[in-house]
C-alpha cells in the first residue's frame, strides 16, 4: 500500500536519520581520539564501541537514501510510490551490533575467561534469535496473527538476555570498585529502558489504526532508540573504562604521576 505522508510527517522521519548520522559519525570520531586514554587492559570495550557506531554509520546512511528514494514529493505531499523502502538495513545492522554491545559490557567487567566465553555465547546465541525472528514480523501485515506470533517469539530470547543481565550479572557486580558497580548498575538500566523501546516501535503498527502515524512513530523511534543504545551506551562503558584503568593506576598519555612526588617532577619535566 502507498503511504502519503505530509511535508512535516516525512521530514521528521528525513530529519531523525540524519540526526542519528551525525551521532554516530561524532561519537566514531570521538572513541577513535579517546581511545589512548583508557589502559590497554580494558581498550577492546573501546574498540567494541567504535565498530558499532561504525556499522550504524554505514546502515543509517543507507537507511536515509532508501527513504528518499520510496517518496516522490507531489502536490506539496510525499508519496510513497518509488523503490520500495529498505527495511532490512536495520535488522542486518542489528545482527551485527547488538552482540558487540552485548560484548562490550561483558568484556569491561572482567570476569575470569570461562565466565567471559559462557555469557557472550549465550547472550550472542539470544540476540541473534531475537533479531531473526523480529524480521519476518516486521514485514507481515500490521493487524496479522503472523506480526504478533514472531513478535512474541523474539520477545522471548530478549527476557533471557535480561534474565543474563540482572540475575547472572548481578552476583559479579559486588566484585567490583564502589563507583564502578554504580556505573555498571547505571549501565544495565540504560540498556534495559532504551532496549525496550524496540519492541515497542516493533508492536506500533499492530496498535495504532493510522498506517501514517504507526511508521513515522516506529522509524522515529527506532533511531531515536539507536542513538540512545550505541553512542550513549559506548560513553558509559567508556566511563567505567575509564574509571577502572584510573584504579588501577594508569596515567593518561603525558599525565604527570602525582602519586609521588617524586614521580612527578619526572613525568613533568618528560
Ligand atoms: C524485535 C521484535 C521482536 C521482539 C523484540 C525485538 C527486540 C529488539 C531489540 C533490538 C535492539 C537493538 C539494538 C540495536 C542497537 O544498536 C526484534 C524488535 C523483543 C531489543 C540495541
């Protein structure tokens, strides 16, 4: 079916993928030039976060152009009667960043190598199933038993994955630093409140009558969701990066040890 979207309806949809372009080229800049900052020790948290905005740069961009090629601008109103708008773009980015997210928290927590390889192939194995079955769903009919069915088997792999995070996670938390089990503590509830925007996004076309309506809510709100779990999600960690490779007494490049005073002259005078 052709959708007509008003002037404001398309641009605010226009507008929020090119938002989440400028995030997401912003924040790969940002982790490349910080990365030097954070101990070697916990840097692959870093370089986690750097491919994910990476991938979501090059899918948003993709994103942004297939939705200027599905309109044509008539009668001051977009129709969409052009090339078919890419819908994949996202699940094929998902598929590939939510389990580096997924890793990105496990591998900043440090936990022994054992425990490390058990959580990333469980949490890996439940988000690719929850990816794969949201697609067939996200493109059978909004009202159709078919969306509801894939909705709820993808729902299912996700409480896992919050099972993981808060039950699992939960007993290694008190093992670390005081002000690092506050961020990681923070770290989760960010990942749960702006994950659960996705399945919400996913079941707006199901609840929602106006076809208009339902997908400029579900592509506003998917971007605006994707901003929130990369970028802000790759800020935290690296705080808790941050933060551990600073316990652990790591200066930062030319930062002068004022632990000891003599150290300090040294470094200073370097
Ligand atoms: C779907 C539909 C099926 C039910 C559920 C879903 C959840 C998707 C999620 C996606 C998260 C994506 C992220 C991307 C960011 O980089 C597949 C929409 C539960 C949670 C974090």
């Amino acid at each position: 079916m052709d959708l007509t979207l008003s002037q404001g309806q398309y641009d605010l949809v226009y507008n929020s993928f090119s938002f989440v372009i400028a995030s997401m080229g912003a924040s790969l800049l940002f982790f490349i030039l910080v990365r030097g900052r954070v101990s070697p020790r916990h840097r692959m948290a870093i370089t986690l976060s750097t491919i994910v905005v990476g991938i979501a740069l090059y899918h948003y961009v993709r994103i942004f152009n297939s939705w200027v090629e599905a309109f044509t601008y008539t009668g001051g109103q977009y129709v969409q009667d052009g090339i078919p708008f890419n819908e994949a773009y996202r699940y094929v980015d998902w598929l590939l960043t939510v389990p580096l997210l997924l890793a990105e928290l496990v591998v900043v927590l440090k936990l022994d190598s054992g425990k490390t390889r058990s959580l990333l192939v469980r949490l890996t194995v439940a988000a690719l199933a929850m990816i794969i079955a949201g697609y067939p769903g996200e493109l059978a009919a909004p009202d159709s038993t078919a969306k509801v069915v894939w909705g709820i088997v993808g729902t299912l792999p996700f409480i896992y994955i919050l099972y993981v995070l808060f039950v699992e996670l939960g007993n290694s938390l008190g093992r670390q630093a005081p002000g690092v089990t506050r961020l990681l503590s923070g770290l989760r509830w960010i990942l749960v409140i702006t994950w659960t925007v996705y399945p919400i996004a996913y079941f707006v076309p199901a609840v929602i009558d106006d076809p208009v309506t339902a997908e400029v809510l579900r592509q506003v709100g998917y971007s605006v969701a994707d901003v929130l779990a990369k970028p802000l999600f790759g800020l935290l960690v690296l705080a808790i990066a941050l933060a551990k490779s600073r316990d652990e007494g790591y200066l930062e490049p030319g930062e002068p040890d004022l632990s000891s005073p003599e150290k300090g002259r040294q470094a200073s005078t370097v």
